[in-house]
C-alpha cells in the first residue's frame, strides 16, 4: 500500500508504501502526476488556491477557469480554441462525442483498432478492447459496428489510411468524426506517423467530417511538446485537429479534464447541452496553471522530450534480447517484450516492485510503459533498464 512521496524540492520521483519502502515511480498515476509528487511549488499553488475559493459550479466564470482557457489555447494547435472544462479524460472523451455529433447532425464515429478513449458507456463504444466493452455495449449483428449512445462507431485498423479513406468513402456524409489516440497508449504506446495524420487531416476535410485527437494520455507535454500532434505534424493550422482533449497530466495530479474545440464548432452546444458541477473549478484550474508555469520555468519539455532518446542510447549500449521494440516519444515510453504471456506481464511487474523497488504499469498484454514525471532523466530509465535486464534474465 501505497502512502507517501520521499519530498524532494523539483517533486518526488520515489514513493514510500506502509512498511517504509521506497519504490521508484516511473508510472507517476498513469501519467497524471508530470511534476512527480508534492512538488512544493504545485503544493504551494493549490493551498494558495484553497484559501481563495475552491468550487463554484460550472454555472459561473472564475479566474482560474479563464486564465487556464487562455493558457490552453495559446499552447494546443486548434485554430480559435475554446475549452470545456471536465474531471477525467473519460468525461472529455463524452464531451468530444457529444459536440461532434451536434456539430454535424450526422450519426457516425470512426475509431481504431486498440483504441482507448475511457469507460463511461459513450468512451467505451469507441474504445476497441473487448474485455472492457463486450459486458456493457451491445454490438448489434456486426460486431464491428455497434451503437450505445446515438452514434454508430466503425472501426478500422491504426495507421492504415486507405482503409480509413474506404470508410469515410462508403459511409458518406454519414461519418461525423474520425477519432484517434494521437500516441495510443493502452494499446502499448504506438505513435501515428506525421503522414497518417496529415492523410486523415486531408480526408476529413474533403468530407466534412471532424478530426478528433484525444491526447489524454500524450498531452499535457509529455512528448516534448504540450501536445503530441504538435511534436508529430507541427504547429500548421491547417493541419491541426478540429477537437483535441486531455486530462491525466493537465493538473499535475489534481483531476481535470478539457476538450477544446474549433470555435465555430464549439458554438452547436447551446447553454444546457452539456456542463458539470465540478468542471473547471477553481482548485483544479489552479492546479492545472500552476503545473504549466512550472514546466515553463523549469524547461521541463525539453527533459521530457530527452527520455526516450536517452533510453535508446542505454538500450544500445546495453541491449536486452528480450526486449523486441522500443516505442514512444519523450516521456512516453513502451518496451515491447517478446512473447510475454498476460499472467508473466504481471509476474514481471511485481518482479520489478518487489525485487528491484521500481513501479511500472504493463500494457497491451506484452508491453512495459514508462510515464516518468518529466525531470526524470538518464539516472532513473538506467535503473529501470538495469532491474528490466535483471529480471528478464532471472525468468
Ligand atoms: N483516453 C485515453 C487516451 C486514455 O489513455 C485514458 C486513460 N487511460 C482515457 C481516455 C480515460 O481517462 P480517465 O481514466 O481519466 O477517465
């Protein structure tokens, strides 16, 4: 049991659970703790806030709100953003559906194979993995096309743009939105390439369908940019998405979610069609602002961005023949391990907790993830690759 973060003046990167061990933390919440645990500055921010004003509903504007809406548009790549504010990625996933399909007035969603995009009932019809979707989302005679909410959702393989344009192609101006995983991330941490998404920019357009990236999990600077599609295609308006969502890292370990939208687009969602209480409090907004200014301050990005070169240059120098592929950007980073059973995947993460003091999450079945805090350099992904290389052997 987890029950505390050793205090370290930039945040913690080590935890310590009940019995006083202490375990490095290269999972950090799932990626939702960027600035690693209790960074004082963060801590300072948010009890600052606390003092201040903690929870209005969404039924008024607070500074906080507003100046996080600004930071955001300055940051992420949609032309003329405006921001609805959430708690979770699940929620933002929602609220990009919602808006796409009111947007449009059409009845459709294309979404990728391995594909994850949360868990409340709406997210789930989008997200592939059947363990997670069969108990709870009926899939009416095509297993591949079925319908909770009041879109249909079509699946095609990731990466694949010709069978994304044939979707598009044949379902017509039924097709609302393309959604996709900038980088998936459950799936085992697979970037799009630049051409995928620059062919889906193309595709979309020329069919009035929306561009969607949930960039839940590779936002919030993890890849070395604030957003993933940034570090992927640049910064070109014209290539950018017409919704991207985040939440995890946003506010720095408080829970927070955001979907921005074109704003014209954001306009088909009249006052009533969507909201939350908690949404955009003043606590999390401040959280979340604080969290930006110190990855600014610190050039945190830029650290971020080094991880997964810096992993390469150890993997090269110490390879580990079990490991099949390193995948990833920045500080997302995804060890395939050849051939790893399920019930080994997590015999391996207890290895590593129990034997070697370092917490990491598996994913994909056969996949080590990485989502260090940010500052986490060469010292830490050694120490992770040492105790991999120890207990890969050991098996
Ligand atoms: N989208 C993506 C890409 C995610 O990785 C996740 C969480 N793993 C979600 C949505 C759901 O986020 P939450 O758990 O905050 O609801």
């Amino acid at each position: 049991m987890l029950e505390r973060a050793r205090p370290h003046e930039r945040g913690a990167l080590h935890l310590f659970d009940d019995d006083g061990r202490e375990f490095l933390d290269a999972v950090a919440g799932i990626g939702s703790a960027p600035l690693g645990h209790a960074h004082p500055d963060w801590v300072a921010a948010c009890h600052a806030q606390l003092q201040r004003l903690v929870s209005t509903s969404n039924a008024y504007r607070t500074g906080p709100q507003q100046a996080l809406a600004a930071a955001l548009r300055e940051r992420y790549p949609i032309p003329d953003a405006r921001v609805f504010f959430c708690n979770t990625g699940a929620e933002a996933s929602e609220a990009a559906i919602k808006l796409a399909l009111r947007a449009t007035g059409r009845d459709t969603i294309i979404a990728f194979e391995r594909a994850f995009h949360g868990r409340t009932l709406g997210a789930l019809s989008l997200t592939a993995n059947p363990s997670y979707r069969a108990p709870f989302v009926r899939c009416p005679g095509d297993e591949l096309e079925h319908a909770f909410c009041s879109a249909r959702v079509l699946r095609v393989p990731f990466g694949d743009l010709g069978a994304a344009r044939a979707c598009l192609e044949r379902e017509g101006d039924r097709v609302a939105a393309v959604f996709l995983e900038t980088v998936q991330g459950e799936a085992g941490v697979f970037p799009a390439t630049r051409e995928f998404l620059i062919g889906l920019r193309r595709e979309c357009s020329a069919r009035g369908a929306l561009l969607g990236a949930d960039e839940v999990q590779c936002g919030a600077g993890r890849t070395g940019a604030w957003s993933a599609w940034s570090a992927i295609v640049g910064d070109d308006p014209a290539l950018a998405p017409d919704l991207l969502w985040l939440a995890k890292g946003l506010g720095g370990g408080l829970p927070i979610g955001a979907c921005l939208a074109r704003g014209a687009l954001a306009e088909a969602m009249a006052p009533g069609s969507h909201g939350t209480t908690f949404g955009g409090n003043p606590l999390a907004c401040a959280a979340a602002l604080a969290t930006i200014e110190i990855i600014e301050r610190d050039a945190l990005l830029a650290q971020a961005g080094a991880q997964m070169p810096t992993l390469r240059e150890i993997a090269a120098i110490k390879p580990i023949s079990a490991v099949h592929e390193l995948r990833g950007l920045g500080a997302m980073i995804g060890i395939q391990i050849g051939a790893i059973a399920e019930q080994r995947a997590s015999a391996l993460t207890r290895a590593l907790a129990e034997e070697h003091g370092v917490l990491v999450t598996v994913c994909g079945g056969h996949t080590v993830r990485l989502l260090f805090p940010y500052r986490a350099g060469r010292a830490e992904l050694e120490q992770v690759w040492d105790a991999l290389a120890a207990c890969l052997r050991d098996s």
